[in-house]
DNA sequence: GTATCATTCAAACGTTCGTTTGAATTCTTC
DNA sequence: GAAGAATTCAAACGAACGTTTGAATGATAC
C-alpha cells in the first residue's frame, strides 16, 4: 500500500496505451505491429502481453481508459441541464452540446493525447473487425438510452422510427467528423487548419445537426425556410 | 480481336474484384489475406500477382471499376438537372438528391454486388492507409469540383468556409450511413432492416441534409424552425 | 500439327506477425 | 541483507503474410 510507488509502477501501462492510442490512430489496429508499438512506447516487446494478455486486450484497455469518462462526463452535463431545467423537457440543441462537447473538448487537449483517441474513435465506428464494434456498442449501450430519451423528451412530435434515423445520422457526421479532419481532403481548398478551433467547429456542428435533427418530416409539408423544394428524378 | 471470347477472357478479373469487394468490406483491406481471397474467388493464390501485380493494385482497382462511372453518374445527373434548369440556380435539394442517389441506389442492387462496394466505401474515407486515401480523394476531386460550384450557385449567401464545412458534414453523414448501417447499432432499438428499403433512406437522409445545410449560419440570428434556441454552457 | 502466346498451377521464397519462454533484473517486504 | 514477488529482457517459436518461380496447361495463329 505504498502511495508514493504507484506512478512509477503502472507507467509501463501508459506507455504502452499512449503509443497504441496514437499507432492505432496512424495506421489501424492491425498495421500497427507490437515491434513498433513496444519500440515507440519504449518498453520490451514482451511487455505487452504481460501487462495486457494479448494485442486484443491492449485495444480494448485503449478504449475503456478513455470512453467510460467520455461518457461519463456526457452523463453528467446532460444530469446537470436537466436538473437546471426543472421538469422542463431540453432543447434539442442543448442536448446536443450535452454529446458532442465533450469529444470536442478532447481535440484540443494535445498533452494528454485526447485527439488522437477522438480520431481513433472516430474511426473505429465502421471498423471491420467485430469484436471491436460490440466492444464500442457495448460502452456506448447506457449513454444512447439516456440521450434518446432526452431527444423523445425534447421532441415529442417526432415519431420514434425518425428519432432513431436522426441519432443515427447525427452520430455519423460527428464521426466522420473526429475521424477524418485533417486527414481527408476530398473538397478541393478545405483548410484542415481550422480543426485547431473547435470552439468555431462545435458551433458550426450545433447548427448543422440542430437543423438536421428539427428537418420536416417527408410527409409533412409544414415549409422548410427558403428551399425551393422540387422533386428530381 | 476475337469478339465471343472477351467475356471468358477477363473473367478471372472480374471473380477477383468480386472476391475482393466483398471481403474488404467484410474484413478490411489487411484482414482480407490473398489466400482467402483468392480461395472465395475459385482461382489460383498468384492469379492476383499476375493479373493486377500486387494486392494494392488490386485495390486500386476495385475502386476504380466502380467509382468512376459512379461519380460519372453523379455529374450526368447534374448535368441534367442544370440543362432542365436552363440558367435558373438548382435548388440545394435537388444537388443533394444528384449527390447520394446514385450511392443509395446501388444499396438495392444485390446482384451487381453494389451494396458491398458501397459499404466498402463508406468505411474507407476514414482508412488509415494513406495511399488509399489519396487514391480516393484523386477520384473524388472534379466531382467534388462541380458539386461545390452547383451548391455555391444555390446559395450566394453562405459563405465559402461555411459550404466547406457543411459539404463535409454531408460527406460525412452519407459515409456513415452507407458504412455503418447494419453492422453498428449504437442506439439500442434500431432497426437496420429498413436498409433495404432505400427509397424511405433516401427520404430520410435529404431531408436531414438540406435542413443541415441550409441551417442558420452561427452569426445571423434570422430564426430557425421551431427550436428553442437556448444557449448551454 | 506445330510454334507462340497467355494463363493456370503447385510449391516455395523471405519476411513479418503475435506470442511464449526462461533467465536476468528490479522492486517489495521483513 | 536475504527471500520472494514483480517486472524486464533477449531470443526464439510457429503461423500467416504477399510475392515469386518454373513447369504445366490452355488457347491462338500459321
């Protein structure tokens, strides 16, 4: 029960998790080899598998150190609108600042290696390998229930099949989002440079889910603001 | 140039691509090894060395059957929209529909194997690998050229930075829904069945698009729709 | 039918992968 | 400082990887 050995002691384990978080990161969990991995945290090549088990275990352990406060902080800030709101069902974007903010917050926290995390995380919502997919679903299980609940909250008018679709496509443009700035320059003259300000990117994410999220319905013609909405094809 | 032997002739090539479509899409582009590949596709281990001359090339060359006459589709599709048009500005909408129709087509189109070069796509815009990403955004470019100018036509006031961003989170919304849709399930409750029905998706996905990108910019406080808007934190 | 080309095939190449081993070293406890 | 547990280390393991080879087989042209 030595207090002042206990850093010392687990840094093997850090190491190791922040040279995976951002080799994984770079290259993906499977082009990322234990040789680089071990070589790039400094630690022998064995160590890996005697502080993890295996390189599936170290993956998974990449993801609990971060996600579970992740969300726990998400929890948090959607506890703490709700009691302000007193009874009163949220706003729609209030809830969502609730989600994204703090992956957002993360990208900015150079020193502790939270952007690379949010990029890995990013990514790994399509990735392939299936054990890692319901090892997010999984992390991800109690923080949907609680934010779709919100969202019904919020808007009762919108029916459930809808509200599922829009979490759906809300979450994949803060994925691709995390994941691909600054990686991908599919449109010619982006300026990845101004992931830098996420102050400046969470806003404009707000608008452009907030608007997503209170779209017309297909059927309902209650009109959209200036489109002039013309069938093609 | 004999005529009734071109079929037979390439179609080793063309059991490879499938092969290989299906099996990036299901294992990723290093989990997919050529032996499985080659297996699944009924012809010799060294068929891909000597027909494509290394697996990246067969890579590259899965993408390319498909997504140039893919995006060729999309810029006919504007085309013919701009000519019915005749100098009167397309609506956002419709530039949107010209967008994804093409991708969301192909999700019903079993046979062709198009759903899984779709699904394929959709995950690699976040591929680690950088030769592939630049290999895809080089296939993207003048697409992506003449979709940015319809749009900056259609909406003389959002400025160049914001249509950047909001064509990226567009981008990045279609991505995961072709990626994710029946292999994640974040929400719990989803019905990824509904894929199949990918005129209801289409619906879904333009509505939450256009609203999106035709969101209120951060500045200007010209209302939105319904939304309370209340600032958190 | 024979020469010529393209394609297929089984086998092996060298490399890299994740993991294991057992001794060496460091740390903890008394 | 000795005993014992925890950790690190160099080395090797078998398996799987992408690729290459050279002979066998097929189709094509004269």
């Amino acid at each position: 029960m030595n207090l002042r050995a206990i850093k010392p002691q687990h840094e093997t384990r850090r190491r190791i998790l922040d040279a995976a978080e951002e080799l994984f990161m770079q290259h993906g969990f499977e082009g990322a080899s234990m040789r680089l991995l071990t070589a790039k945290a400094g630690v022998n090549l064995a160590a890996v598998n005697y502080h993890f088990g295996s390189k599936d275990a170290l993956i998974e352990a990449v993801f609990q150190r971060r996600l579970d406060p992740m969300n726990a902080a998400r929890l948090a800030e959607l506890d703490r609108l709700e009691a302000a709101a007193a009874g009163e069902p949220l706003s729609p974007e209030a809830i969502i600042r609730a989600f994204i903010g703090e992956s957002l917050a993360m990208i900015e926290d150079g020193r502790n290696g939270g952007r690379n995390f949010v990029r890995l995380l990013g990514r790994t919502y399509t990735e392939p390998a299936k054990p890692i997919r319901t090892l997010i679903g999984r992390m991800y299980a109690s923080t949907m229930e609680r934010f779709k609940a919100a969202f019904a909250r919020a808007l009762p008018d919108l029916p459930s099949d809808e509200l599922f679709w829009r979490m759906h496509f809300m979450f994949g443009t803060l994925s691709y989002t995390l994941a691909a700035t600054d990686t991908v320059q599919l449109i010619a003259g982006f300026k990845p440079e101004d992931r830098h300000d996420s102050r400046a990117l969470q806003e404009r994410l707000v608008q452009f889910l907030t608007a997503g999220l209170l779209a017309p319905l297909p059927g309902s013609s209650r009109g959209s603001t200036t489109s002039s909405v013309r069938k093609a094809a």
